[in-house]
C-alpha cells in the first residue's frame, strides 16, 4: 500500500486534510467518500523538506529525528516488522510532515527496498551518517539496537549544541546592550550636556573635545555605520560561499589563541563521537573515517582527516594517520591507541568523545566567565571617560569664577 495526501471536504464544508494509506488514488477517494467526505485532491505523499529549520538534518529538527528514531528502535525492538513499525510511527506524530514522510518512507519498505535505501530519497532529513548506520544495522540484523544508538547520538549532538548556544547568549546579549548604551550616551545624553560649555567659548580639555568629536560622528553618521557593518557581515557571508576563502578563514580561526582552541576542541569531538557510533554499528573503518570526515564543519581540519582516512585505507594505522594531521589533542591519541591495542576501540572512541566535550564545555565557561567582567570593566571604563570629559570643564570654570 501506498501513501498519499488528501484535501477533502467533511458534511459541514471544513477543509480537511491529512495522510491515508490506499493501493491507488482511486481507492484513496473511495475511502474518503465512505467517511462521506468530498475528496478535493488526493496525491502521492511526499514529505515536504524544510530548508529553514535548524538540527540534525535541515528536513527534520533534531528533536523529532531523535524522537522518531526511538520509537522505530522500541517497536523493531518489540519483534514488529519494519513496515509496522513505520506505519505506528507515523500514526504517533502530530506532525503532518513526519507523518507523510514516514508513510512514503513504509510505501518504499513494501516494494521490497530496505530502510536505508527508502531513507536515501530524503538525505536532508536522514542524512549520510544516519542512512549508513541503518545500512550497518540490517546487514548485521540489529536494527534495533542501531536505531537506539542512533536516538541517543542524536540527543546528546542536540544538548551539546543547546549546551553552547545557552552558553554564548547572555555575553552577547550584554556585549549588545553594552554597545547599544554607549551609543545612545554618545547620540543623545553628550551633545545636550557638553552645549553649555560649548556656548562658553572657554578653552575645553582635549577629552572633552574628542568626546564631543565622538558625539557627533555617532548622532550625524551612525545611521551610515550601521549600514557599513550590515552590508559587511552581508558580503562576508557571501564571500564564505566561495570555498577557497571559507578555507582560509577557517584556518585563519585556527590560528586564534582562544578561538582555534574551542574550534578544534568542538571539532575533534564531534568526529570521535561519530566515528564510534559509526564503528559499534558495525560500519567498517575506512568508510565510517569518510563519512565523520564530513561532519566536521572545519574545512582545514576536514582536509586533514579525508587524508588520515587514505593513509588508513593505505594500511596504516588510525593512531598515526590522525597523528600526522597535528590537529588531535595527545590524549585522544592516546586513548584510541590503546582501543587499537587492546581491540576496543569503538569504546575508547566514545570515551574519548566524552572526555572532549567535557573539555570543550570547560573552556567555553573559561571563556564566558572572562568575558562578562571584561564587558564590565569595558561600561565602567567608558563611563569614567564620559564623566571626565564632563567634568573637567566645570573644574576649569569654577576655577576662573573663583
């Protein structure tokens, strides 16, 4: 049976529409009419990929894949057929578009393809490294606790991820407000205190001279500002579309004291936990090297490990392939050496993982908890110029009054 979405109209003239499973379009319309529904359109179901959303894949937030995968791992688990299990899925979601897409999905597992090759028609929403886990996973005849794996690799990338976002937010949002106070200082509260001593015409301290300067490049020219600083991160992102300069300025990031830190820590780590998810489902290690290469955003550091996984697939070691790169940290070598040694390494993968994210969340605190007495350090200092720049000419005319 096949998956197809409708339009109908019920008794009362309310548009309905939703997802029905049927041999044909033909049938599909009969058992709309049997629900004494008028059918409007009945077609072919086809999830419908939502390029603005943000997760694991651009078609599915990482939230719902992660969701999904779970109870596809519970049922296969439970002895349901895959198609079943689909078909539960699918009747579990709230989503439309899960709905449709898990329909379409069962629809291909009944003409006979397998799970991965009837999720490789929607590669923004399962992508690579999850279609060949899955391929890992029914070679092997696990699926189901593949698919478990998978659910868990998927929430942790998504805490993770909420981990640094919740991070970086409160340091931008002072850094802005802080930017937005000085501004407004500078446009607004300067030009109508320092007037008075304008009006003077008495000698004014060279502070208070560029502090009036500053006013009034901000009040007359900080429209054009802004529009400078919007058309270059405009332009910047459009510049990072071509990849030669995406590359250098991902090696330029590098280069940063702490930034090249944090991006090679985020780095490494989401490849070593993708590779041991990779390696426990049984993918062999030269195609999962090629597949966690390609999770790494780092084009530099991407470079380097498609060039490790050739020397592996040259015969060397994983050790000293990823050891030639120099973007590794030593303990991580380390760990993965003794997982070769010792014939554990898709464990010592994950350990090492974990030990590099815990690192990663350190430094970003390190950083974070730098950057909020820096930015108040920054208001403080700008404020003493401002009340100097005020000040110091009352104390010259209170000197010649007296």
């Amino acid at each position: 049976m096949a998956a197809f979405e409708y339009r109908a109209l019920d008794p009362r003239g309310r548009e309905l529409k939703g997802v029905i499973e049927a041999d044909s379009p033909r049938q599909a319309r009969q058992q709309l009419r049997e629900k004494q529904w008028a059918p409007l359109d009945v077609r072919p179901a086809k999830a419908r990929e939502d390029k603005g959303s943000t997760g694991f894949g651009r078609g599915l937030s990482a939230r719902d894949l992660a969701l999904v995968t779970r109870q596809l791992a519970t049922l296969v688990q439970a002895a349901l057929p895959i198609e079943e299990a689909l078909r539960a899925a699918a009747a579990q979601s709230s989503s439309q578009k899960i709905k449709s897409m898990l329909l379409a999905i069962r629809a291909k597992v009944m003409e006979g393809h397998s799970l991965a090759a009837a999720l490789r028609a929607y590669p923004s929403a399962f992508p690579e490294l999850y279609r060949a886990t899955v391929a890992a996973g029914e070679h092997a005849g696990h699926l189901g606790p593949v698919l478990d794996q998978l659910a868990d690799y998927t929430d942790q990338r998504q805490q993770s991820r909420q981990k640094i976002q919740l991070a970086l937010l409160y340091p931008v949002i002072l850094m802005v407000a802080s930017l937005a106070i000085v501004g407004f200082l500078l446009g607004f509260v300067v030009p109508d205190v320092v007037r008075v001593f304008v009006d003077s015409g008495q000698a004014l301290p060279g502070l208070t001279v560029a502090l009036i300067a500053a006013s009034d490049l901000v009040k007359n020219w900080g429209w054009l500002f802004l529009l400078l600083a919007a058309g270059a991160v405009l332009g910047f992102r459009q510049a990072l579309r071509e990849l030669g300069f995406k590359r250098r300025w991902h090696g330029f990031l590098l280069r940063l004291p702490l930034v090249g830190r944090l991006s090679r820590a985020a780095n490494t780590a989401r490849f070593a936990s993708t590779l041991a998810i990779l390696t426990r489902s049984g993918v062999p290690l030269v195609e999962a090297l090629a597949i966690a290469a390609a999770v790494i955003s780092n084009l530099r550091i991407r470079d380097k490990v498609v060039e490790a996984a050739q020397k592996v697939r040259e015969g060397s070691s994983l050790t000293r392939a990823l050891e030639g790169t120099g973007e590794f940290p030593p303990m991580m070598l380390h760990m993965i050496a003794s997982g070769e040694k010792s014939g554990e390494l898709e464990q010592m993968l994950a350990r090492t993982a974990r030990n590099q994210e815990n690192d990663l969340a350190a430094q970003i605190a390190l950083l974070v908890g730098l950057f909020e007495p820096f930015m108040l350090v920054f208001m403080g200092a700008v404020v003493l110029v401002i009340v100097m720049a005020i000040l110091m000419p009352v104390l010259s005319l209170n000197q010649l009054v007296g």
